[in-house]
C-alpha cells in the first residue's frame, strides 16, 4: 500500500465572526498578504538606515519615502496580478464576460502579473521623485522573499495549486475530488506533490537566504542590478523547475496534451508558468552582466 501523507486538519479561514447578519471571516491568504508586505516594508526601510551597504554610502530612498512606494505596490500587485491571470491564462473566458474582471473574490491572481504591475509601479514612482531605479529595485528584491513564502504555504492551507500525481513518501493526499481523482493513476485517493511547499522553500527560504546574503556579507548592494538581477534570475529558475512537479493549469489540457502545455509538439513542451519564467531569467542575467560591467 502507498505511503501517502494526509492532509494536515487545516480550512482557509483562521476565524470567522457574525455581525448583524454579516459573516466576516480573516483567511489565511489574507494574512500571508499582510505578513508579507509588513516585513518586506521594515525590511527595506532598515535597508534605508544602513547607508554603508550602499553605493558612496547613500541609500536610493529616504525611510518616509518607502511607505509611499508601498502604496504604490499594493495597486500594482492587485492591478497587474488580475490582470495578469486575465490575460496568461484565461483571456477568451474574460472576453466573453468583462464585467467579471474586477470580481477579485472569485480568485485568479497570477505572480508574473503581479510582478509586472509592482515593476510598473515602481519605474514611474522613481521616475516621479528623482530616485535611482536599479538600486530601488535592489532593495525591493530583497524585500520580496518573505512574501513568496508566506504566500505559498496559504496556497497548501487553501489546498490549492497542488503537484502532479506522486508516490513518493511526502505526498500528500489533498482535499476535494479534483485533488483526489488521477486519471491512470492505480490508487484512490492519489497523493499529489506538495507543490506549494516546494515552491515555499526555493523561491522563500533559499532564494531569501541567497539574497540576504550577498547583500549583508558581500556588499552587492553597492553594485546596483545584482541583487535584483540574482532575484529574477533566481525566482525564474526555481518557478522553473517546479513546474515539472506542478499541476498544470486545467485550461490548457485537452485530449491531445493530457500534461497542460501551453506550448508543446509531439507530447514536449513548457507550461505558461515556464513559459513566463524564461523572460524573468534572462532579465536577471542581463541586469547581473550590466552591475558587472558596471563594477569592472
């Protein structure tokens, strides 16, 4: 018999009160959102107060300016990540029904979306206030580890973008039949990787962990585009190779690409979610050339 683990006793909401007939209720994707903007803004204001950790020892932004800036993200992280789950993944269902688009609470949130709208954000608030972009971006890429951690594991609480199926022995039988039911698979219910905890640790801890790194004990802050060029160069290979392991989106599948490729020829292909990731790479490898050159 297979070695599966269950699901651990968990359910999205953390608690739930009733108001006047109102239910209101603080999930857990809610929180990873609060957690992860909280510490991601003192960690970059701190980064402010450390002048020597920049280049002639003066940092892109004064500490009062990064509370500005973090108005400016949240729009750009709930405008470009809807956005970009519109367009990446479903643009022909929202092009039947627009009105839908706003309805965030249905879900459909994409991170390279999201990724997109806070870049955004970010070159017009720097461009607005005279501040310099590469050593902005430095400190926002390190600001933004804590985040993806926090927002993975709320996906595995919600159990939700789970892993292919697997029999390995930390595969976890996740709730619902969708979750359960693996067509070819000889067990019922099938275990799934653990996807999201994969991803929690790669694009969280280590990449965080790296980054970290490199700028408290080998100044790369003082080279504008590392850190940030290490982040998206980082975060693309990870998402990356998780992939292999992820689900993909059901959208995609068909009799044809039983796998869900968004590109693909004779059963070979990537997912949207590689297929988003190779920009991000080569983003960051062409920031890490340019500080290096920078430096030379």
């Amino acid at each position: 018999m297979q070695a599966v683990l269950p699901f651990p006793d968990l359910t999205s909401e953390i608690f739930s009160i009733s108001v006047f007939g109102f239910d209101f209720a603080l999930r857990w994707y809610a929180l990873a959102y609060i957690a992860g903007i909280v510490i991601g803004w003192r960690l970059v204001v701190a980064l402010m107060r450390r002048e020597r950790l920049w280049p002639a020892s003066r940092p892109p932004m004064r500490p009062e300016q990064v509370e500005e800036l973090l108005t400016w993200i949240v729009l750009g992280v709930i405008l470009g990540g809807r956005l970009g789950f519109v367009l990446f993944y479903k643009p022909l269902y929202y092009l039947q029904a627009p009105w839908e688009i706003p309805i965030l609470w249905h879900g459909g949130m994409a991170f390279h979306g999201g990724l997109l709208g806070v870049m955004a954000a970010v070159l017009l608030f720097t461009r607005k206030h005279g501040i310099p972009l590469l050593p902005a971006a430095d400190a926002l890429a390190l600001a933004t580890p804590p985040g993806l951690f926090f927002g993975r594991i709320a996906n595995f609480i919600n159990a939700e973008l789970w892993g292919r199926p697997s029999d390995l022995p930390w595969a976890v039988v996740f709730p619902g039949e969708a979750a359960q039911y693996c067509p070819g698979w000889d067990s019922f219910p099938c275990a799934r990787h653990p996807s999201q905890l994969y991803e929690a640790g790669l694009e969280g801890l280590l990449l965080g962990a790296v980054l970290l790194w490199l700028a408290l004990a080998r100044g790369a802050l003082k080279t504008p585009g590392r850190i940030a060029g290490t982040f998206f160069a980082g975060y693309g290979l990870a998402r990356f190779a998780v992939e292999f392991v992820r689900q993909p989106d059901a959208q995609f599948a068909g009799p044809g690409n039983p796998l869900g490729l968004a590109l693909h020829w004779q059963g070979y292909g990537l997912t949207m979610g590689q297929l988003l990731s190779l920009p991000m790479m080569a983003l960051g490898l062409g920031l890490i050339l340019v500080s290096a050159r920078r430096r030379a």
